[in-house]
C-alpha cells in the first residue's frame, strides 16, 4: 500500500505526526520537571537518625531573651549606682561627724591651755593686782574668740543640741574670766580679804561648773551618738580649765588676795613661813619610806612616789619646786614637780612618776628636796634621804 512506508522509516498520518511531537514534547518535560521537584524536596527534608528531631525555639523567641537580658543588665547597673551613691553619701556623712570632732577639739584644747595659763596668773609670785587683771582680760578675749568659732560651726544635725552646750561650757569660762578681773579691781583697795575671798571664789565656780557642763553635756553625750552613728577614727575631746579645783575655794582665793595685796603694798608677810616633808610612799605598794631604816622597794612599769607636803607656816604658798634625786652611775635619775597652791595648816601630796630603769639590787637612795619660800627659816625638813634597793617585781 501507498500509506506503508519504507523499511526503517515511520508511518505517518496525515497531520498526526505534527501534533504526536508537540505533545511527545509536553509529555516529556513535565516528566523531567516533576523529578527535580522531588529531588529537591528530598534534599531539604533532614534525615531522621532515630529519636526525636532537635527542638527549636518558637518563631520571636530569641529576641525576647535578648529583651529580657538587657533588662536584667539594666537593673544591675541601677542598682550598683544605687548602691555607690549610697555608700558615697554614707562617707560624707561620716566625714561630716569627724570634721565636726576635730574642730572641736582644737577649741577644747586651746581652751584647756587657757586654764592652765589663768592657774599660772594666779599662782604665780610678786604679781600686783593691776597685772593680774590685765592678764586676766587677755585670757578672756582669747575665750570669747573660742566661744565665737565655736558658734560658727555647723554640727550635724544629731550633735547641734551637744555643740549648745560645749558653747555654754565656754560662755561660762569668759564670764569667770570677766569676772574674776572685775573683782580684783573692784577689791584693790579692799582691807577686807574674807569679803575679796568669797567675790574671787563666786568667778572661780563659773570655770567648775563649765567643766561639768562639758563632761555631762557635751562629751559624754556627742560619744555616745558617735557611736550610734557608727562613726569610728575619732574621739570626743576633754576639755578642764581648771587643773585643781582647790583653787576655787573661797579659803584659796582668800589666801590668793591677800599675797597678791601683800605684793602690791609692799607690806610685811606674816611670820613664821615654810613648808616641810612629812612622808614618802612607794607606789603601787603604797609602802611608805623610812629616812632610818633600809626600804627594800619593789620595781614596776608603774614605779612612782607620793611626796606629801605640810604647809607649816602662815602665809598660803605657790608655785613650790620639788625635787626627787636617786642615786645612780653614771647619771642619777632626776624629776621635778611643782605644787601650785597650798594654804597654811594644808597638806597636799605630789606624785613623781615616770621613774625610768632603776639600779637592781644594790643600795643607794632617794633624796626629795622642798625649795625653802621666801622668809622661811627652818629648813631642816625641807630635804629628806631614804636608804633603799630596788628589786624585780
């Protein structure tokens, strides 16, 4: 037939073999086509090796933990700088106390130093009246100065009711001060030595009292708020004007009157006058020397004697020097002491401390000796030798 064709040669159909190759050719592309899209997805799928697949965190995860990360380092920082400003306020106000302290101290010192200079006016000899009255007026100039600083401080707020009364403390010494000048001028004239007596020791409390306004008002109470405040490296200062308070009695001021008139009139002291040694004792054993008798005395770190001192004569006495000497080679062991004030018929005691290393066991002495006072004549009891030997204690 015509419609066969040649060996090796295909049948074709009219107008089928043009459409047979179209669709041989869509056929064969959506075949390959479909086997790289599983390929692919075969590729992607993860291989499962037994157990569970890895878990992984919701999608906005990640992003939260890190929200919440800063957060947490954000409150840290807070609270660190919290708690550096709290420590660095905490400082101030512990500096605050202690600078408050130290000034005050420096006042309570150089007020202190006051006392001692007015003891020294008042005991010391051949001062007229109008000299004494010009010293004293110095002295409380100086006073008034510490009172004034001492108001312009600013104390923290727990210690301004203690800092009222370390002012006050100081207003009573400048009114002592005042006072006490005002009555030797008031008295210059004055024969009656009892009436000048009792004026001198009414200025003389004031500086008494101010002492005890200072420790039962303002130190006893600002160390005990120091110590509530927990503010440590300070100490609240002492602060006695007067270092004998004898000297306020009105006995004292009497016989202070009365030698300072005596100074100024040129008048004759009354007689006799002197002073002696009435005993020695050894302390801490509180063994009482013989001038006789070998004293064996034991050594201490502690090591002191106890001079006790008579006033055997008219006349009150100052600014007596008293020697105690002990025998030692090369160079013998020295101490000088003065004693301030003594009325007459009084016995006072002066102590020698400080004492040094001492010769052991072997025997020497100790000497105390009484500068004799002005007209004194007798003064074979002034000077006093004790044979001892020192022992280990």
């Amino acid at each position: 037939m015509e419609l066969l064709s040649q060996p090796g040669n295909a049948v074709q159909w009219p107008g089928f073999g043009a459409a047979m190759s179209e669709r041989d050719s869509d056929i064969e592309f959506d075949f390959f086509d479909e086997g790289e899209t599983r390929e692919a997805t075969e590729a992607e799928r993860p291989r499962r090796r037994g157990g569970r697949p890895p878990v992984r965190p919701p999608t906005g995860l990640t992003p939260l933990l890190r929200l919440i990360g800063l957060i947490s380092f954000a409150i840290l920082v807070v609270v660190l700088l919290v708690f550096w400003v709290n420590s660095c306020r905490e400082d101030r106000r512990k500096d605050a106390y202690r600078d408050y302290v130290e000034k005050i101290t420096t006042l309570a010192n150089d007020s202190q130093a006051l006392g001692r200079n007015l003891n020294g006016v008042l005991t010391s000899r051949g001062q007229r009246p109008a000299q004494i009255e010009q010293r004293l007026e110095g002295l409380a100039q100086q006073q008034e100065q510490q009172a004034d600083q001492a108001r312009a401080l600013d104390p923290p707020g727990p210690l301004r009711a203690q800092n009222r009364h370390a002012i006050e403390a100081f207003d009573f010494r400048l009114s002592g001060l005042r006072g006490m000048a005002q009555a030797f001028r008031q008295t210059a004239t004055s024969g009656n030595a009892n009436t000048a007596g009792a004026l001198l020791s009414e200025q003389a409390k004031r500086f008494i009292a101010s002492d005890v306004v200072w420790d039962d008002s303002f130190k006893d109470p600002a160390a005990d708020e120091l110590e509530r405040q927990n503010v440590s490296g300070v100490e609240v200062p002492d602060s006695n004007f007067l270092p004998n308070s004898d000297i306020a009695t009105r006995r004292s001021m009497t016989g202070i009157w009365q030698r300072i008139r005596g100074a100024a009139t040129g008048g004759t002291s009354c007689t006799p006058r002197g002073t002696g040694i009435q005993s020695v004792t050894a302390l801490p054993a509180r063994k009482q020397l013989s001038p006789s008798d070998l004293n064996t005395v034991e050594s201490t770190k502690d090591l002191a004697f106890a001079v006790e001192i008579e006033n055997s004569g008219c006349a009150q006495e100052s600014s007596i020097p008293i020697r105690l000497t002990i025998q030692k080679s090369p160079t013998p062991i020295q101490k000088r002491r003065v004693l301030d004030l003594i009325n007459p018929g009084e016995t006072k005691t002066v102590v020698f401390s400080d004492i040094g290393t001492v010769p052991f066991a072997e025997r020497t002495s100790i000497v105390i000796e009484v500068e004799p006072v002005p007209t004194e004549s007798t003064t074979d009891n002034n000077t006093a030798e004790y044979p001892v030997i020192f022992s280990l204690g």
